[in-house]
C-alpha cells in the first residue's frame, strides 16, 4: 500500500483551472444541467441581461431567434456593452464581461439598481459553453464585433459599420458546444414560458420570439403587468372578483401584488424576485400568506362572520391565484439555480405591505371582501369535512391489513429505495400484472374504472371516493398539509393504461389527481407512466413496436410479417407484458415533471374543468398534432 501513497505531491499537483476552463469542466454548476434545461438557460442568461437593461429603464424591445444553422441570436435596444478599454485587464470592456468571471456591471450598482442574471457570470457561460460566438455592439454612431471559441476570443473587437446616432443596443448570436450538451436544439415551447413571463413582469417591454426553421413568430407585451398576468392564468376559471392589484415601495424593495379568487379548490401563488420565477417560494411568499391570513380572519372578525377559533391558512387560500413580485438591490437565493428566496427583511416588508394595503383595500370594497371570505368559510367547513372523511379511511382500513387496501397487491421488500407501485386499469389487467411481476420490489394496485376527476370535485368528495382514499393509503405518504415524503411506501408509482383512448382518459384524470392532490410526489420524480407496445410484430423472433411510425419502418426493415395489434394490457400473455411493460430491463417508462407550473395549472384547468369553450378551442388548435386510435 505505501508505494501507491508516497507519488509525488507538491505545488505541481495543484491545477489552476485559468479563464474559463473552469465552467466547461464543471457546467452544472454554473447552469444546472448540460440536458434540455441547461441549454435553455444559456438563453435566459443573455435575455436575463437585456431584462437587466430594461429594468434599468433603457431597453423596451428584446429580439430572440431560433436560427436554422442551430444557432441562437438575442438582440436588444439597451445601452449596448461598454466597448471602451478597461483599465485594470488593458482590453475592451466587453471582452472582460464576456472571458471573466464575476466581470460586469451589478456590483457596485451604479449600473444597475436592480438585476436578475447571474451576476457577472451569466454571459461568461454563455461564451464558455458555446462551440462559436458573435458579440455586436452598437455605440457612438458603430457598430463593434469580436467573435470568439468555447471562451476564447478568435478575433479583435472590431469596429464593423455604422449606425444611426443615438442607437444603441447588443446583439449576441451564439451556438451551444456538442461537446458539453447532449441535445443542442432549442424548443420555442420552452423559452415561450419564459419570455411570456418576462412580459407580464415587466409592463411596457415587448419580447418577440421566433423560430426561423419552423417559421413561427410570437410577441409578448402586457401593458397590464400583474393585472394581466393573474387574468391569463385564471382564463379557464370561474373568477370572483377582478384582480386586486397594488405595488409599494419598502426601503428600496419595490414590491407588486396581484390577487385573484376563483370557485375552484385549489391554490396557486407564484413569487417571482427580478423576474426570476422562485418556483420553491422563500420570505416573499411567506410573509404574504401570513398577512394574507392575518387580514380574512380581523375582517371576518370585526364583521362577526367568525364566532370561534380562526381560518387556517388552507381556508383563506382556497380557490386563490396570487402573483409577488419584488424587486430587490441584493437578492441572496439558495442555491444557484435560485428557486428560493432568501432576505429575512423581505418578510416582513412584504407582510407590512400586504396587511395595510388588503386591509384598507376589504374596508373600501365590502362586496369583494365578503365573497373571499365567504369562500373561507366554505372552505373551513368543508377542511373540517375532509378530516373527518381522512379519519373514516383510516379507521377502515385499520381494518385490512397492514392498514392497506383489500385490492392492493403488496411486496415483500419493505424498503421504499427500489420498490414500484403499479396503478394498474382494470381488473383484468391488474390479474395478469399481479401474476407477471416481481413479487420482491412490485406492487399492483388495480383500479376500477374511471377515477373521480379531482379537478371538479371538493376535498370532501374527493376523499369519499373508494378509489382515490385506496391510492393514498398505498402511497402512504398522505396529501395536503400532512404529506410527508418520508412516510412513501414506493420510490416509483407507475401509472399503466391500455394503448387506447379509454387508457389515455383513465391516465389523464390519474395525472390531474397526483398534480391537485399530490403536487410533491410530480416535483420529487415519483411518478411514472408505462409505455405498453402498440404492435406485436413476430418473424423468427417478437418485435415489439410503439407507435405507428415505428411500425412502418420495423415492417419495411423486416418485410413482410403477422403484425398483431394489442388493444389492452390484459390481451398480453403474462411473459409479454413482463417483457415490455414491467422488466426494468427491456420496459420503456414516462417520467412525469413539471416544466412549468404556470402552463400546467392552465393546461389541467382548460381540459379537465368546466370551461367548454376554452377545451373545444384547445382541440382545434392542436387537433393536427393528435393521432387517431382505430
């Protein structure tokens, strides 16, 4: 063993990472992946800078465009980047925010009061991480370019034409590096939900998004704000009230509230902190949903509307759509992704604010105010309500064993690390999934039917139901504000449907109850789907395809064959459905996410509430992209 230890360690073992080597090395660290996500966020850094500028009050217009050649182009009509030298590094001061870190113009905040990015390191990513980059700059009546490699600048900054005086602006054309991302394909899905937000939460700025290979073009402006922002997500929805709307200034945080109920059930309050959509909260959103209900209940209160005890924060939260956004000089999140706000003062202003505002806004409009509490009360009953229904299923399956549904097929492995929950349709498929699986770490749930549709019913009816109390037993894990992730019984839970349109039905209202009941097990990447075969192709040996178009190409590589179609799970023998729809092996499984809990609030409100005319319209839109199932 000594040999191995006694290598030589000195001063030469220490690696210098120099410029920005360090950021290819370990990109993760900067953008917090090298997948689809961090791809995107190179993106949001560049715009995040232009946003910086509009904040500012100098840019009103953001150009973003997904080019053919795979590149990605950002230009704005802000300032444009200082080309001047600088006096410490001797070189153009765009060529120091563009190869080091932590270079820019956010730190003493003569430049910028107010900023989102990533401080002085956003764009140095960027350049960092891509194959190729081009920089213009237009300033003083020229335009100035330098192009530059994974970092490194190919050429000089160079004065490349003229413009008009008095315009200004920066324009950033880069592309990714294969070398770090695994897909370099931009998506205009996912910076449209970006960007979209970005307009809402700065009123004025106008963003235009476009695809130049699929020719597609989409602008964001809302002169509305937040105004607009609460009436967008709550399109689908039955509103009680137009939305309340107020902005405060608190010790150089610059604070904006807009709220608005719905008769719905379920709570939806986004924070936002320079634009940056703090999808895990922190004291901005505390201190509101403190003084949130700290205002019903004196109002409730003083109006004699509440004799005993007080509304949880549950009851006056109920049905409720809610956008913070602050803007703050000094910003700490946690983590470097900042999802979370971290400001202990920000609490408290934001408390203040919201109490004397709500509370002289209930004072002035008592209609309003008696419908939101209205709506409390009907949710203080109904909680009530719930518990005792959560109670009954308790003291009913105390009764079965284990304290587990009748129908539930257990494992034997008690560790929750490497057990699957199957949700299986049907008695007869879960019959053959119980006989086909794993008996060590697989579990089969069999559901009878169509499970109540949760996005339409309250808690009360919701935990009435046979089916639904028997999927939270065997998850274990409860739901609302006695979830506990530590108490899941399984590491997946498998949701697997027939191949047909009944199936995607079944699998559609099981993915809106894990979303409005169980929203926690969908961002801790719990739940799954199952991909069972459409086809069953057999020459010499089985082929098992997955869509029609795999079909023809399996049937013009194979030639002619006897191509079986599975219309369910139970038509399968048990060793094919062990083969391509439970071996770990050989299976194909969906994970489920959340890519943005905005559009999915929307998207389960559209489609599984009662706005007929918001579904029908969303299936002409998308009637194209649909595949028939015969």
């Amino acid at each position: 063993m000594k040999d191995k230890m006694d290598k030589k360690y000195d001063a030469e073992s220490i690696k210098v990472l120099e410029g920005l080597e360090g950021i290819r090395k370990r990109p993760s660290m900067y953008i917090g992946s090298t997948s689809k996500e961090g791809l995107h966020h190179l993106v949001y850094e560049v715009v995040d800078n232009s946003v910086d500028e509009a904040l500012a009050g100098y840019c009103k217009q953001i150009k973003v465009s997904i080019n053919k050649d795979g590149s990605a182009t950002i230009e704005d009509d802000g300032r444009g980047l200082p080309v001047d030298i600088h006096p410490k590094f001797k070189m153009p001061a765009v060529q120091v925010a563009l190869t080091k870190l932590h270079a820019g113009g956010k730190f003493d905040k003569k430049s910028y009061m107010i900023s989102g990015g990533l401080h002085g390191v956003g764009i140095s990513v960027v350049n960092a991480l891509s194959k190729k980059l081009i920089i213009e700059v237009k300033r003083d009546g020229k335009i100035h370019r330098q192009e530059y490699s994974r970092g490194n600048a190919i050429t000089k900054l160079q004065v490349v034409g003229k413009c008009n005086n008095g315009e200004t602006g920066t324009k950033v054309i880069f592309w990714p590096d294969e070398e770090i991302f695994s897909t370099t394909n931009f998506d205009f899905k996912f910076l449209e939900i970006r960007f979209r937000e970005i307009a809402f939460l700065n009123s004025g700025l106008k963003i235009i998004l476009s695809d130049e290979s699929k020719n597609k073009k989409e602008e964001f402006f809302a002169a509305g704000g937040l105004v607009e922002f609460a009436k967008w997500i709550n399109k689908s929805k039955d509103v009680l009230h137009k939305p309340i709307y107020f902005e405060r200034e608190m010790k150089g945080t610059h604070i904006g509230v807009s709220i608005q109920y719905h008769t719905g059930y379920r709570e939806n309050i986004f924070g936002f902190v320079n634009t940056i959509n703090t999808v895990e909260g922190g004291t901005h959103v505390s201190g509101f949903k403190t003084a949130l209900t700290r205002v019903i209940n004196d109002y409730a209160r003083k109006k004699g509307l509440l004799k005993n005890g007080n509304f949880s924060g549950e009851d006056v939260r109920e049905g409720l759509t809610a956008i913070i956004s602050i803007k703050i000089p000094n910003p700490q999140f946690e983590g470097q992704t900042k999802t979370k706000l971290g400001n202990s003062e920000v609490k408290g202003f934001v408390d203040s604010v919201v109490t004397a505002v709500l509370s002289e806004f209930f004072e002035e409009n008592p209609e309003i105010a008696k419908k939101i509490t209205s709506k409390a009360i009907s949710s203080s009953k109904a909680r009530l309500a719930a518990k005792k229904a959560r109670d009954l299923v308790r003291r009913k399956n105390a009764f079965s064993l284990g304290g587990l549904p009748g129908k539930l097929s257990d494992c034997s492995d008690k560790k929750s690390s490497n057990t699957e929950l199957y949700l299986v349709e049907g008695e007869s498929a879960g019959g053959s999934a119980r006989n086909a699986r794993n008996k060590e770490n697989q579990a089969i749930l069999p559901l009878k039917g169509k499970i109540l549709n949760v996005e339409k019913s309250n808690p009360v009816r919701a935990l009435s139901s046979e089916e639904i109390t028997n999927i939270i037993t065997a998850i274990g894990a409860g739901i609302g504000e006695q979830f506990d992730i530590k108490k899941l019984r399984y590491d997946k839970v498998v949701i697997m449907t027939d191949a047909d349109v009944d199936g995607e039905h079944i699998k559609t209202l099981l993915l809106t109850f894990f979303f409005r009941l169980m929203p926690q097990l969908v961002k801790n990447g719990n739940i799954y789907v199952a991909l069972p075969p459409l086809y069953r192709i057999r020459k010499k040996k089985d082929h098992y395809v997955y869509s029609d178009e795999e079909l023809k190409k399996s049937v013009e590589k194979l030639g002619t064959s006897n191509v079986t179609r599975f219309k369910g799970l139970g038509e399968m023998s048990l060793n094919q459905l062990w083969d391509t729809t439970m071996n770990p092996k050989t299976r194909k499984l969906k994970k489920i996410f959340i890519e943005d809990a905005l559009e999915a609030d929307r998207t389960f409100s559209m489609l599984m509430g009662d706005d007929v005319q918001a579904r029908k319209q969303f299936i002409q839109e998308n009637a194209k992209e649909a595949s028939l199932d015969v």
